[in-house]
C-alpha cells in the first residue's frame, strides 16, 4: 500500500492540489519503489505562478530501483521513513 501525502501547494490560491505517493513495490535487490506525483486544479489560480509549479494539472510517475548495501532478511522488513514536510524519504531495515 502507497505512503501518500496531499494538500495545497500555494498558500494564496487553496484550491491547487499536489499529491505525492511512494509505494514499496519489491524488498527483493534491487529493490524498487514507485515515487507519483500529481498537481491538479491548476487553472482555477492562474494569476498565481510560480517556478517549479506546472500551468496545467498533470502527473508524473518514476520506478525507482535501488540496490541495498545490507541484506533485510526475515523476521525484518523494509519500511519507509517519511516526513510529510520533507522532500526525502528514507527506506530502513527494521527488526521488531
């Protein structure tokens, strides 16, 4: 199941929204995550631009393949360590 985090993405125009998932796909090296991100309701501010923020509602898809430099075996698993408020997101091999 993806990790996601939505909400507005300007403060002076509420209505754009961004939408950022990462969903582990495979634990097994390489591993893969597939990072989306989604911008919609772009028209309904267009006075409003700034750099880096697209004009039109679009969205972007990115397989991520990373190979681990510690194997996570069993009882562990591989979790994702997120910060909404960050742009980084960090995966872990967890033993509980």
């Amino acid at each position: 199941m993806p990790n996601e985090w939505q909400g507005s993405i300007l403060p002076d125009c509420p209505d754009i929204q961004y939408m950022r998932s990462a969903e582990l796909l495979r634990a097994a090296d390489p591993t893969e995550v597939r990072m989306k991100e989604r911008y919609t309701n772009m028209g309904s501010c267009p006075e409003h631009r700034y750099d880096g923020v697209p004009t039109s509602d679009c969205e972007r898809s990115l397989l991520l393949r990373y190979s681990l430099t510690q194997r996570c075996e069993a009882p562990c698993a591989i979790h994702l360590l997120s910060d909404p408020n960050s742009s980084s997101s960090t995966f872990v091999c967890e033993c509980k």
